[in-house]
C-alpha cells in the first residue's frame, strides 16, 4: 500500500477542515427535513443551522440523501 | 364506540395540516391518510431513486414506500411539528430507500472479503509512492509524509488508524467501512472526526501551517 501526494493532500485537508464541534449523522438526520423545507422556501438554511451544513459538507452519505430528499420534495411541490 | 366515531369523524379527502395527518395516522389510522401518504411517496421517491435503481424501479419504490410507512406510523409520536409532515415522511423514506440500495450494493462482499490485509492493517508499514518528480522534491515529501506518519501513529487509537486507513488511503465506501468495522455511519463519522482533529490540534502544537504544507505537496 502506497500513500501518494494525493492521499497525503486529502489527509491533511481533512484534518484542516476539522471543527471542535461537528455533529454526527444522526443529529444531521434529526434536523434535515427542516433544512431541507427552508431551502425549498428560499430561505438561507446555512445561515440557521451551520452544523447541518458543515456535515452536509463533509459526509457524502448524508449529503447524497439531503440531494435525494430534495429531489422528491421538489417533485411533490410541483404536483401542487 | 369512542373509536368507531373517531374513525369515522377522520375520514376525509384531503389532509392540509400537520394536525389532520397526525390525526389521521394516530390509532386507529385513517386508511385514507396512509393510502394518500403512500402515494405521495411513491410519488417523490421515483425521481429520488431513479439513476441508484438499474431495473424494477416501480416494485423497489412501492417496497420502500411501505417500509417507510410502517416506520412512520411507528413514530408518529416523534413527529415535532417543525416541518410539513410530509416533508418528514418523505425524509425517513428516501433514508429508507438509500439504506437499503447500498445493503445491496455491497451484499455480495463478505466480511472476509472486506477484512484488510496484514499489510494494510498497518498505517505506520505505508510507503511513499515512487513519483515522477525531481528527487529533492521526493525528498521533501517523504518528509512530509514522515511527520504525518508520526502524528498518526503517535496520536490515534487502533481504531482511529484503521478507519482513516480504510476510507482515505485504501478509499474504501463508507458503508463498506461501517461493515469491515462492525460499526454504524453515526459512529465512524464521530471516530473519524476525532481523529482528524486530533491530527489537526498536533499539527498546531508543533507550529506546523496546513496550508504550507500543502502548498509544499
């Protein structure tokens, strides 16, 4: 196994970006329908909760369901 | 006889508020409320899921659908009133959708298959890739890499190491990792973070600036 300039760049950036708090992905699941509602009104949901989008920035699984959630509700709003 | 008339004084055709629905999906449920709640997410989870599902998406959807409102029944209770509830509905749904395609998208790799090797167990036994660039420049990043190889070794627990291991170096999935570590998302996500931060604070003890060192990568 090799560690490339690559692996080490991602590493270090990572560890940069590391914040004292950061919440887990059940703290970001507890709160993203109301992200999620507030974005779709066009209201700035990263200015209320700064903690759900720093992990929605940083967690990809999360962030692939937020993307999914969207989606849906877009899809159910337009129905409307 | 209480609830006879409960039931009968729910039954409507549309469902506007947060209210109605909780109402309506409380026991005894409303059939008509978990018929249209179905249909709504059927409805948003088709979009939602399409380019994840290769074939049979309607029958995959429906499953989903169900599960998710059996789940939703059993919170209802849980249900805080601070979105539509639809919205929140649609959320545990589509978590429900996309947990169960990656349960599929990794099933075939057994746990012996996922089990890292002896070499790769070991952050400390990497080695610096052999690059193209000039040897001073190699030089240096063998050094860089030297210093971070302490910092991980010296700073994180066994554990810390082998996920850090698993996702950045060997850049393994993420529910692969939850797998190979017998763990949950919650967990490794918080086991990560404190290891990042650990590696982040050991920089700034030693005086040492991130970003130069990237600008010197």
């Amino acid at each position: 196994m090799e560690l490339t300039p690559d692996i080490l760049k991602k590493l270090i950036k990572s560890a940069q970006m590391a914040a004292d708090h950061e919440i887990g992905c059940n703290e970001c699941f507890d709160e993203l329908h109301e992200f999620a509602e507030m974005e779709l009104a066009g209201k700035s949901p990263e200015e209320a909760k700064p903690l759900i989008k720093d992990h929605l920035d940083k967690c990809s699984s999360c962030r692939e369901e937020y993307q999914a959630l969207l989606e849906a509700l877009r899809t159910i709003e337009s129905d409307n | 006889m209480f609830n006879w008339f409960k039931k009968h004084r729910k039954e409507k055709s549309s469902y506007e508020t947060n209210e109605e629905w909780v109402e309506a999906l409380k026991p005894p449920v409303d059939e008509r409320a978990v018929a249209l709640l179905r249909q709504k997410l059927i409805r948003g989870l088709k979009p939602a899921l399409h380019k994840y599902v290769d074939r049979e998406l309607d029958q995959f959807v429906e499953d989903v659908a169900q599960d998710a409102l059996l789940k939703v029944l059993d919170n209802i209770d849980s249900f805080r009133g601070d979105s539509k509830l639809l919205t929140w509905a649609m959320k545990i749904a589509v978590r429900e959708g996309l947990t169960e395609l990656r349960l599929k998208r990794y099933d075939d790799i057994s746990i012996e298959d996922l089990k890292p090797d002896d070499d790769s167990r070991e952050v400390f036994s990497l080695s610096m890739a052999s690059s193209e660039t000039s040897p001073d420049r190699s030089l240096h990043e063998s050094k860089l890499v030297d210093k971070v190889m302490t910092i991980i070794n010296e700073e994180l627990t066994d554990k810390q190491k082998q996920a850090i291991n698993a996702l950045m170096i060997q850049r393994l999935p993420g529910p692969v990792v939850v797998k190979q570590m017998d763990t949950n998302r919650n967990a490794l996500y918080k086991l990560v973070h404190d290891a990042r931060l650990k590696i982040k604070n050991k920089l700034e003890l030693e005086g040492i600036d991130p970003d130069e060192m990237l600008d010197q990568l």
